[in-house]
C-alpha cells in the first residue's frame, strides 16, 4: 500500500467575533471566478460570508485574498456550492440556524460586488444542519436535499427540484421525504437522555437497483412510485455526518457514520464511527464494523482515495469539547486518517492533534490528482484560521502530521 503523510498549513483568518453567537459555521468549496481552481467559502453564524481566493500553482500555501460575499448572515453548517445558473460560477447554498426556518441561495455576480441573496424555501419550522445536492428524483435533474431539524417532533427531510430558473423565490417543486426522524441519546450505563433530531444527509444508491436513494442519520428512503419508503439500517448514532462509498471493493455501496455532536447533546463517553454493510435484504438491520470510539465530536467525515490503489480511505475529524473560555477540555480534538487495506481493513493514523475540525471538505486544492482536506475549528486558539492539510507522497508506510 502506498503511503501519504499530511502537511497543515493555515492559508486564511476569516475573524468573525460579533454579535451573541461568534463562531465559523459553513465552509465549501467551489471555483468562485472562473479560473478553474478551487476556491473556500466561510460563513458565520453571527456575521461575514466571505471567499478566500486560490493565489494559483505553486502558492496555495500562501495567505488567500479574502472577498466579500454578504456583510452580515446567520447560517448554520452543511451548506452547499454549485453552479446554479449555468454560469460557470460557483453560487452558494446555506440555510438558517434554530432562529430561522429559511433556505437561501446567493447568486455568484462574476464581478467584485455584492451578491444577491434569495429565498429557496422557508418551511415554518427552524433549524437547518445538512444540505446536498444529487439526483435524488432520478430523472437525470438536479435536487438540493436539506435536514430541517425544527424544535421538537424530528428531523423532515426535504427534497426540492432545482428548477431551469433558479431565480424563482422560493422554488416551487419541495417535496417532504420524511418526518419525525429522531434517535435516542443514551448515557454511559445506556440510560435514554432524549431523543435527538437526526443529522447527516447523502445520496446515492444503497440497495445495489441502480437508483438513488437518500440516507438521513440512521435512515435511508428509496423513491416508489412517486413517493419515498422508508428504513432503518442501525440504531444508537445521533447526530451523525453521513457517507455512500463502496469501502471494501466488492462493487456494493456501504453507509458511513461519525457522531457529529454526541457529547454536545450529553454522550458523555463520546461518539463513534463505523460503516455499515448491507445483508441480502437491504431492508433489514445492516452489518457494523466500527471504526472509533470515544469521539470527541466528529463532526468531519470523508472519503476518497488518497494512495491512489482504488480504495475508498476515510478522515474522521473532532471539532473537541470546548471549555467555558473556547479552549479544550478533556483531551486535545483529533483528526484521524484511515487507509484502506483492503476487504474492510484499515490502518489508523492521527493526522493531527490540537487543532478540531468542524465540516471539513476533501479536495484537490494544488490539481496534483490528490485530494487536501479543507477545514476549520470551531473552537481553540485557531478557531478564526482557515487550514489545508496537503497530501503529500510517502515513500515509507505510514503517515506523518
């Protein structure tokens, strides 16, 4: 197996300390002005949405020209970036935290000005956390797909058709997937806390019929007849971030969790992570391998194949729990690295220690075939700095920070 090791580098500070609630939220990735490399978005949940401008080969380590997007936001994470209107601009997609019930878009103007903010959808209940977008209506269109958490009842999954125009506020075609979706928070000795809304949304065929289904938490939905049908795969993840790949090569799909804030919501023994793979009836309980336990919040979960052997490895990373100062207590946060042997098995590495991660991106930032995670804390001393860890070639086994 080919090695990698992973070499941090901070290449922007978006400091967004205002307002009741100062705090990074969103963070993607897309191209922003048409030079075809990859830009970074930031957003925060009381003040600037900004994008960091990729300086170009050769110098993506140095600091990254900050341009505004809207001088003022409330947004929660798992936002999205795509090209809305057939520009060849990346257009960005947030929603609202518990204090607002919206979806928005901001329409990319190609030009250094302000942005234009439009309403998607507003749905009466607050609280957005995911958002992506895929083919869930597999007719070949586009559909953004959003976790609507709300105050109490569950999680609602939402699906809405990216219409032709995708100017018209709100969008017209949003369909409900699902309602009440909640898991049950349980203690050390198991003892039930509350029901947690779920977390975690993705897209992509999970039952091997060559169609989309979509995956919320400890769910997935697969399109019958025009409506969705529901089932559930595992039980005991709460708010999870949420993966399709095939991770042990045998051309099947496989579910990944990470507990994204178990101990935020009272897990104190942390959260874990593992995938899940499907029996002969894709309807029935599904198989855990576990990968972590004891997480401190991890809150970054990716895949993709960083040694280049074809096989889907995975970065799990802690956001770590804060203290009343935004430092960390209990241990340092980590973000682990999971190559792939093959069949399922992994060797585990800490790509990094000391500095969390919330809602990092996996992506090829330096065009050298190699994906670089994206990302930035949420807490800490860093928590304003936007980080790339670089993937680099190894020639020995094994991984270094």
């Amino acid at each position: 197996m080919s090695a990698v090791r992973f070499v941090k580098r901070s290449v922007a500070m978006v400091v967004n300390d205002f307002g009741r609630y100062p705090m990074n939220t969103f963070l993607a990735v897309g191209d922003a002005n048409g030079d075809s490399r990859k830009d970074i978005v930031v957003g925060a949940r009381d003040g600037r949405m900004v994008w960091l401008e990729n300086p170009g080969p050769g110098r993506e380590s140095e600091v990254w020209k900050e341009h505004l997007i809207d001088p003022s936001v409330q947004v929660e994470c798992g936002g999205s970036v795509a090209d809305l209107t057939g520009s060849g601009l990346s257009d960005v997609i947030a929603a609202g935290d518990w204090r607002c019930d919206e979806i928005w878009w901001w329409e990319n103007p190609g030009k250094n000005i302000s942005w234009k903010k439009r309403l998607v959808l507003k749905t009466g209940r607050p609280k957005f956390h995911d958002t992506v977008i895929g083919d869930a209506f597999n007719d070949g269109s586009r559909a953004l797909v959003a976790t609507n958490q709300g105050r109490e009842g569950g999680t609602a999954v939402w699906c809405l058709r990216i219409p032709d125009n995708p100017r018209q506020s709100p969008w017209s075609d949003a369909r409900i997937v699902a309602e009440g979706l909640a898991e049950e928070v349980t203690g050390p000795d198991g003892t039930v806390l509350k029901l947690q809304p779920e977390e975690g949304i993705a897209v992509g065929d999970v039952d091997g019929d060559g169609r989309n289904e979509i995956v919320c938490g400890t769910h997935w939905f697969r399109q019958e007849k025009g409506a969705w049908r529901g089932f559930q795969f595992c039980r005991g993840y709460v708010t999870t971030k949420v993966a399709i790949a095939d991770i042990d090569g045998d051309g099947q799909n496989e579910i990944l969790l990470s507990e994204g804030d178990p101990c935020i919501c009272g897990k104190t023994q942390g959260g874990k992570a593992a995938w899940f793979k499907p029996g002969k009836r894709t309807e029935d309980p599904w198989e855990e391998h576990l990968l972590e336990e004891g997480l401190l919040d991890g809150h970054t979960l990716c895949v993709a194949d960083f040694t280049g052997n074809g096989l889907v490895d995975i970065v799990i990373g802690e956001i770590g729990v804060a203290d009343d100062v935004r430092g960390y207590r209990i241990r340092p946060p980590r973000i682990y690295a999971f190559l792939n042997n093959g069949q399922g098995r992994f060797c585990r590495s800490v790509i990094d220690e000391g500095t969390g991660i919330h809602d990092g991106v996996l992506c090829d930032i330096d065009g050298d075939g190699r994906p670089d995670l994206v990302g930035r804390p949420l807490h800490g001393r860093e928590r304003w700095r936007v980080h790339i860890y670089w993937t680099r070639a190894e020639s020995s086994q094994g991984l270094s920070g």
